[in-house]
C-alpha cells in the first residue's frame, strides 16, 4: 500500500505535468488514428506529456482493457510530428533498408508515418530478442503505444542524468543487448546516454526509429558507433576502460547459447 507521502508526491507531480498538455495540438488526422486506440482497448484516458523530443511528443495514457497492454496500468503514446524538423535525418535512415524499399520518395506525412511503422518493428524485433525495450503495443499512422518505464507516474530517468552505482555492470548489460539485437540482425544506430532509461539498475534502450537490420550498407557504420559512444562514455564518465576490437568482436561473433 503506497504511504500518504507517496500518493501526494503523485498527486502533486501529476497536477504538474497536466498543466503542460496543449489543447488542440492534435489534427484531425491524428484524432482519427489517436481513436482507434481507444477502440481497440489500448487505452481508455489520454492523460499528460512526459517528454517532448525534435520528432516526437510522449504522453502517458491510462491502459484499457485490451488484453495486449498485459495488465499495465498505464501505457505511453508516442506521437511523431508530421512536420518533425528532424524529416531529411528520418529519410536517412529509411533509405536502404530493404523493409522499406519500396516507400522511398513519398510525401513527409508518407514518411512520417513510416518511421512509426518502423520503429514499432524494430521494437518488437527488441523485445523477442530479450532486450530490456518498452514492449509495443500497437502502431496506427503517427501513434505508436508502448510500455511505460518509471514508476508512480514518473517516467525512468535517461542513463545521463544518473550517478550510476555499479558502471561496469550497466556497461556490460548494454554491451549485451546491442549484441542479442545483432544476432536479431537488428542495429540501434543511435545508443547513447540520452537513449537509455535506467530503471532499478537496468538499461531500457528506447528510440527505435533510426535502428536497421543488418543488411542496411551502413548497418555496420551505425553498430560501430554504437559500440564507440558506450565505451567513450563509461571511459569518460567512470574510467571503466573496455577494448572496443574486443566488444566488437563478442558482438558480431556467432553464440551457441543465444
């Protein structure tokens, strides 16, 4: 049972950021697409923004009945702005992955609702591997619903606003699910301390949009970095000193027991 302190940080916190929801943000478009995850029980009460990115707007929704958000009480929605100003970087990333092809040249509202799609595959591709994700829900057009990663309503904090306790071991568990993600043939292409959540001591990697499958020609680019800013942040942050010829190796090598 939660303490009377407890229920009135919430309460406090939740008074806070309601204040912050714009009314009439939404188009019509994307009321007619924020809709069908009423209908479909997903959620059942739109309630306050999280985190405002360049892309995208999160809000935290209450769950529905639907049997996909597994009991959750609350679930995040994520909506991608049509005119994102992040649209060329978007194209980028589209471009050469063969699951999208076909869909190179549309209009950026085309475009837009692509990376939705996108990432809502990449983050089921995650989350089968074992990967520490929030777990998708469903995907309609701008919308994406996932798991939410906090608690008491507030949302898990990015690895860069945290003082780490045990830097080796969060180090070596996103070490991990970079490698279970290649052995999915998938590639985050943008981890970061800005795009890790931590959470009781686990790394939650978020921001699917930009990841790839491994045949995309710059996958192998995009892993290098990925494997580059995590050691350079550990080493600068912790002085926890890893080889980078050593994890790139561990990660793209072959695994019997995965």
């Amino acid at each position: 049972m939660r303490s009377k302190r407890h229920r009135q940080e919430r309460e406090e916190y939740m008074l806070k950021e309601q204040k912050k929801v714009d009314q009439g943000i939404f188009d019509t478009q994307t009321m007619v697409y924020l809709s069908k995850f009423f209908n479909k029980g997903i959620v059942s009460k739109l309630e306050f923004i999280i985190a405002r990115g360049k892309e995208a707007d999160l809000y935290l929704a209450d769950s529905g009945k639907s049997d996909v958000v597994n009991g959750e009480d609350v679930v995040v929605l994520k909506f991608f702005r049509i005119e994102a100003s992040a649209f060329l970087k978007m194209s980028k990333y589209i471009i050469g992955d063969p699951r999208f092809s076909r869909q190179i040249g549309k209009s950026r509202k085309f475009i837009i609702n692509t990376w939705c799609k996108k990432e809502f595959g990449n983050l089921r591709i995650a989350s089968i591997a074992g990967v520490h994700v929030p777990r998708p829900y469903m995907f309609n057009g701008n919308i994406i619903a996932m798991e939410f990663i906090g608690d008491e309503g507030k949302p898990a904090p990015a690895m860069k606003d945290v003082i780490l306790e045990d830097p080796e071991t969060i180090e070596d568990l996103i070490i991990e699910g970079i490698r279970k993600m290649y052995i999915r043939k998938l590639v985050h292409g943008d981890v970061s301390e800005f795009n890790i959540l931590i959470r009781k001591g686990i790394p939650y990697f978020i921001d699917f949009g930009q990841a790839v499958v491994t045949r995309h020609p710059n996958a192998n680019e995009f892993l290098v970095r990925d494997v580059k800013n995590t050691i350079n942040y550990f080493w600068k942050n912790y002085k926890v000193k890893k080889d980078f010829d050593e994890v790139y190796k561990y990660i793209v090598s072959d695994s019997s027991d995965m």
